[in-house]
C-alpha cells in the first residue's frame, strides 16, 4: 500500500512540476509566421531580452522582427507592424537603421549603395543627402526589403565644391 501511495504521489509532483514548467512559458511571434517559447525578461524601447527555457543566457531580439508577445498570463503585447513593401513604387515606406541591434532577427541581406548622380551636378550638402538618401531607400524597395542597416555616410565634395551623397548599407528583411 506505501508503495502505490508513493507512486501515486511522485506522479503528482511530476505532472504539477511539468504543468509549472510549460505555463511559464510565454510566446514571441515573429513576423515571418515563426513563434518562438521563451520566458521573456524586458521589453526595452528597440530591443526585448528573453531565455530560453532551462537555459541562462539572456538572448535578445530587435522590436522590428517581433509582431507580438503572448505572455503565460494570457495577456498579449503589440511591439511592432509589419512593413511591406512592394517594389520602388514604395521606397518611403523603408526604414534607415543606424542601431546594429535593432536587426536582430531579421535576414540579413545584400550590401547596397546610394549616392548621387554625378560629379557634375549642382548638389548643396543637404541635396546630395537628400538623393543619396532616396536612392539607396528605392534600390532596398526593388529588393522587397522595408530596413536598411546603414553602414556608411559620406558626403564628399570635389574641388569646385560640388557636393556628392555617399551612403553604403545592409538590406534586412523578414525571411
């Protein structure tokens, strides 16, 4: 009889253990459809840190990749919209990042460059900003990328004083 009472009652404390384990575990969707189990530690203002269940480590992810958080208490977060973009056609919509961290958990794409035309034109310092600004913007909506992590900013200007926009960058993407 001692026997079958102690069994019965390890069998208890396992399953109250287990259901304790799988409860704690909140829920990160991402905006590529994956969903990913986790306890999440904070939501800070681009970045949320989180471990992995029976790990340490803290891990981080960027706001950008996450649509939403499922906490174990039911409650669910909004972090972030999706942008899509379509094609040139809306090269507004995407985004310059400076913040290495912010793309985390994006797919890392091509390197691309923006800059202006030419040396023959007649650039002020803020018109070659401008148009390098928009060109590199329309080459990552070709690509159906909406965030580019800008690796490089230049604005040069010959000897006449001509000015030229130099902009190099890494496109990001949601898969």
């Amino acid at each position: 009889m001692q026997k079958y009472l102690l069994s019965i009652i390890a069998t208890l404390i396992s399953f109250f253990a287990l259901s304790q384990t799988t409860n704690t575990n909140d829920k990160i969707y991402k905006h590529n459809g994956e969903v990913i189990l986790v306890k999440v530690i904070k939501v800070a203002e681009s970045v949320i840190t989180f471990k992995f269940p029976s790990e340490d480590v803290e891990q981080t992810i960027g706001k950008l990749a996450v649509e939403k958080i499922e906490y174990s208490s039911g409650r669910v977060e909004s972090v972030s919209e999706k942008v899509v973009i379509d094609g040139k056609k809306d090269w507004e919509k995407v985004q310059i990042i400076t913040d290495k961290s912010i793309v985390v958990g994006l797919r890392k794409g091509d390197e691309i460059n923006g800059k202006t035309s030419s040396w023959l034109s007649y650039n002020t310092q803020s018109g070659a900003d401008k148009k390098s600004t928009k060109h590199i913007k329309e080459t990552a909506a070709e690509h159906n990328a909406p965030f580019i992590l800008l690796t490089s900013d230049k604005e040069v200007a010959n000897w006449s004083g001509v000015a030229q926009g130099l902009k190099k960058g890494v496109i990001y993407t949601y898969n």
